[in-house]
C-alpha cells in the first residue's frame, strides 16, 4: 500500500467524523461504512462519560469535530509532502496517555501514514475510540488488518516506541527503553502572555485554551504572565460566559478542594465562582486554577521562557513571536505541530 492509498484512508475516517459535531450528530448517506460503525460511534460517544466522567459528550465531539477538520486530503498532502516515505516498514509501539479524548490519535496516525505497524498500550481511560477507529480502517483497507494491535500486556517485538506520561512515569520509560529508539513525552503546560492591550474577544478566546477538556491537557493554557498592575477584571469579565463549567460534578469537586486547600494554607487568591486565580511560580495549575505571574520586561521574560521551553507546550499571545498561538487555538493544532516540538515523522522514517 503506498502513501497515496494510505492518505486516501484517512480522508474517508476524516469524511466520516464529519457527522459527529458539537452542534449536531448527523447520518450523512447509508454508506456501508454507515451501516457498520456510525451506530458504534454514536453508542460509545454517548457512553463515554460512563467510563471516564472527564469525557463529556461536548469535549468527545470536539475532539471528533477537531480530527475532522484536520483529516483533509489538502492537509495530510501538504504535511506528508516534507518527507520521503522510503523506510522500511518496522513495528512502532506506542504507550498512550488519556487525559483528553483522542490525546493519542497523533501518534497513532504518523506510525500507520509512516507505513509502520501499530502495537498500543491504551490508558485506561481512553480505550474505546482508537479500537473503533482501527475497525474502521480494516474495513476501509485489508491493508491495516495486520498493522494495528493493542495489547495490555507487556510490550516485546518492537523496533521503536513513543511513550507518553508524567514526569515520574518518564523516567521509567527512559529506562525501560534505554536500548531502542524513542520518543520520551513529560509533563508539559501551555501559557499566555498579557499586556492588558487585549480586546475582550481575545480574551474570551482565552476561555476555550484555558477551559476546553477541563484544562487537561497539556496544550491547554495553565499560567498566564501579566504586567505589573495588570487588571484581572477585565480577565474575570471576558471569562464569565465559561461559568457553566462549574456544573461538571467532577470539575466542581476538583474546584472546592483546591479552594479548601488555599483558604486553610492562608494563600492568597482571587475567584469568582467558577475558576481562581493564585500567583504561583509553576507551570502547572490544578484544576479549577490558573497561576499567574508578573513581568517587568518581555524581553526578559521571553529570553526566560526561551530557557525553560522544555516545560511549555504552547505559548499564546498577540505579540508578534514565531512560537506563538493566537487565543483560542491551541486545542486546534495542525498535523505538523507536534508535541513536544519533536518531529515524530522524522523520527520515525529515520530510526
């Protein structure tokens, strides 16, 4: 099967998304495609908050609505078309994480349109889209019926492997798998940066990078830089139209006991219901928190991120920067914005 056929795979798994959207879940025709998943779909959409309470039926459908948008036949030519697909073909295994919905469909795609075969590890709470999705390509081609496996076990016969978890987690995988070529993913936040100039849409699109996937993920937005005498009204105002979230029993949870552990730690905090602000020197902020921190120079401040870009993911902001993502965009990434900033196609045409 060669690249054009693989590509063409995944523009009809692309086509099919395409019914499953935030505003509506639509059959299209009664293709057989239709008849066989789009029902196991629908089913598993509408149950997936039964097996993990973070999926909410609205973030599953972004998650689907995102890949959607993404599996075009002019966005995976365009990204395929830096590389030349000669390798040949290994076993790529994969360990992935589950924080959000979909979080390792990446990883997944880049080994199979690399002409690799797949053996996953799932997180247990994310273990029923990428099965149906496989399903879903077998069907399509005879091709991925023997390059796709999942296994809960433990991984043997592999050539190369793409791990993903948490810093403690990453050092355990840097061992184990010290004597092949990987990937190694940790812990990694997303942040923006204000100067008090930015409109309220601007930060109401804020709003979607800090509270899309309950602020989960690691390209979601989890500490903000402000200037010195930085009004965080106009914050807390912009944000006001998220304050539904406070209804997810989960994320209320999460917010009252971070809220209790301030108050009886005597830190100080600004909040408003729903959300909280805490001045924090961390990158990484509990749920129902955003950390702050001031800035006296963005020169300065920038030449510091620069150093520390091994904790940041993304950095938003309308500051004219290279490394920037404008607000509300980071949950939506191209197929070549990888995480990490680590190439996965040119490692794994190049292992």
């Amino acid at each position: 099967m060669n690249l054009e056929e693989r590509i063409q795979s995944f523009v009809k798994l692309g086509n099919f998304f395409k019914q499953f959207t935030t505003s509506k879940i639509e059959k299209f025709e009664e293709s057989e495609n239709n008849i066989l998943f789009f029902d196991a779909f629908k089913m598993q959409i509408e149950r997936a908050y039964e097996s993990n309470g973070w999926f909410t039926k609205e973030n599953v459908l972004k998650a689907i609505e995102n890949w959607a948008n993404a599996l075009t036949y002019e966005n995976l030519t365009t990204w395929t078309s830096n590389y030349n697909f000669n390798a040949e073909p290994k076993i790529v295994a994969l360990i992935l994480a589950g924080n959000i919905p979909l979080v390792g469909f990446h990883d997944f795609l880049s080994v199979l349109i690399s002409g690799h075969k797949v053996i996953a590890k799932l997180s247990s709470n994310d273990k029923y889209f990428l099965p149906l999705i496989a399903k879903f390509l077998e069907y399509e081609n005879n091709y991925f019926k023997d390059k796709i496996v999942f296994t809960d076990k433990k991984l043997k016969q592999f050539d190369a492997v793409i791990a993903t978890g948490s810093n403690n987690t990453a050092r355990y995988f840097e061992f184990y798998f010290k004597n092949k070529p990987n990937i190694i993913r940790k812990n990694r936040n997303s942040i923006a940066i204000l100067t008090g100039n930015e409109t309220k849409e601007e930060l109401e699109y804020l709003g979607e990078d800090i509270f899309q996937y309950f602020g989960l993920g690691c390209r979601s937005v989890s500490k903000i830089f402000v200037p010195k005498d930085y009004n965080f009204d106009l914050l807390f105002n912009a944000l006001y139209k998220y304050k539904n979230i406070i209804e997810y029993k989960k994320y209320e949870n999460n917010y009252d006991y971070n809220k209790a552990i301030y108050l009886m730690s005597q830190f100080k905090f600004l909040e408003n219901g729903f959300f909280m602000l805490k001045e924090d020197a961390n990158y990484g902020s509990p749920i129902g928190t955003l950390f702050y921190e001031y800035y006296t120079s963005l020169p300065n401040l920038q030449n510091r991120l620069a150093q520390e870009k091994d904790k940041i993911q993304c950095i938003v902001s309308n500051l004219k920067q290279s490394n920037s993502v404008y607000f509300g965009q980071t949950q939506h990434p191209k197929l070549w914005d990888y995480a990490d900033d680590v190439d996965t196609i040119e490692f794994l045409l190049n292992f």
